[in-house]
C-alpha cells in the first residue's frame, strides 16, 4: 500500500471535514449524509490499489478457462 497517498488522503478528509461541518450544521440530514458517505467512499478507495486490480474480464477468464476444451473444436 502507499502509505504517504493513504496518509495524504486522510489529512485531507480531516480537514474538509473540520472546515465543512460548520456549515453542514444548518443543512438537513440528508445533506449530512451525503457528506459524510462521499468522504468515506473516497477515503476507503485510496486504501486499494485501484491500478493493479485485476478487472472482470479476469474473473470471467478464470471461470470459463477450464470449459475451453468443450468449446473449442
């Protein structure tokens, strides 16, 4: 994992949280929600390596791979 991105990524939600939450306070809580499941979303996707992931096209090979025998002539 890329400590200093993860570390980056979590001061700067800290600190959107802090500087935006005052004026959230007046808003419904719809709006809050939002906020705050916005900010988690963007927080736990910097802890995956979203680059190196293998993609569905993967999985789809390692699931019919061995059915190729019965498919090909």
């Amino acid at each position: 994992m890329r400590w200093y991105f993860f570390c980056v990524v979590t001061i700067s939600v800290l600190l959107i949280t802090r500087f935006e939450w005052p004026k959230l306070k007046a808003k419904p809580v719809k709006d809050k929600a939002v906020f705050v499941s916005l900010l988690l979303l963007v927080w736990i996707l910097s802890m995956l390596d979203l680059p190196n992931t293998p993609g569905p096209t993967t999985v789809l090979l390692f699931i019919f791979k061995p059915f190729r025998g019965l498919t090909e002539p």
